[in-house]
C-alpha cells in the first residue's frame, strides 16, 4: 500500500479523523521532528567534547561549564520527548493515534497540530490538571 500524498496538505474536520491521509500527515510531522532533535544531538556529542579546563579565565570556565549543565537538561528533556514521538508512531500503527486514552474520543486537529504527541483531548487533560491541583493543594 503507497502512502498517501501530503504535499501542501492541511488536516481539515471536513474529513473522516484519522484517514490514511491525516495519519501519513501525523506520521512525517513526528518523523521529521524526532529527525531535527536526533540531529540537534550531533551538536550537543561536539559541544560537550570541548574541552573548557584549558579556559585561562575562571568565570569562562564556570560559564561554559554552566552552559554544557543546560544543554545536558535540555538533551534529557529531548530524549523523553523522543520517547514519547515514538509512542506516537506505535500508535499510528496500531490506530489508536488521536483518539483520548480516557475517553476514546477523537482529540481536535487543531490540539493535535500543537501538540502531536497529545494522548488526552483537551477537556480530559484540563481535567488531569485540576486533579493534580487539587491533590497537590491538599
């Protein structure tokens, strides 16, 4: 079975959720940023051998060592995200892609082009959030 053309292609509601057409369109999105972040890590492996112990300067020292924190965090944020693109793609194969994990209703298009890996519509996770508030408050 060929993949469906998604060339200048915009999901729309006018059209069955989830056709062979929005998954392709779901599929590349999540490919390509898993693709940009795995090549972002390229950069961080370079960075990171740097060596900055010859700095002459304490506070360049104490700077890029800071820096090489941050861009560490940031890797490790990115590698959960990672984790969870994939989790994504598993579920476009399995078919289960867009549709809430607690209702099983179909999460929006729109909620969906902003957050791709959205496992919650947005009234199941609104409802998430004032759970964890709440607990948390108590």
């Amino acid at each position: 079975m060929s993949e469906p053309d998604i060339t200048d292609y915009v999901p729309s509601d006018d059209e069955e959720f989830m056709n062979p057409r929005q998954q392709a369109y779901f599929r590349a999105r999540l490919e390509q940023w898993k693709a940009d972040i795995l090549a972002g890590t390229k950069s961080t492996i370079n960075n990171l051998q740097e060596d900055s112990s010859n700095l002459p300067d304490l506070v360049d020292r104490a700077s890029s060592e800071s820096d090489k924190a941050l861009e560490l965090r940031t890797r490790d944020r990115q590698r959960k995200l990672i984790a969870k693109i994939d989790a994504a793609l598993r579920r476009i194969d399995e078919g289960t892609y867009g549709y809430c994990d607690e209702t099983g209703e179909p999460i929006s298009l729109r909620r969906l082009e902003a957050r791709p890996t959205a496992t919650l519509s947005l009234e199941a996770q609104e409802r998430h959030e004032r759970q964890e508030r709440t607990v948390r408050d108590d």
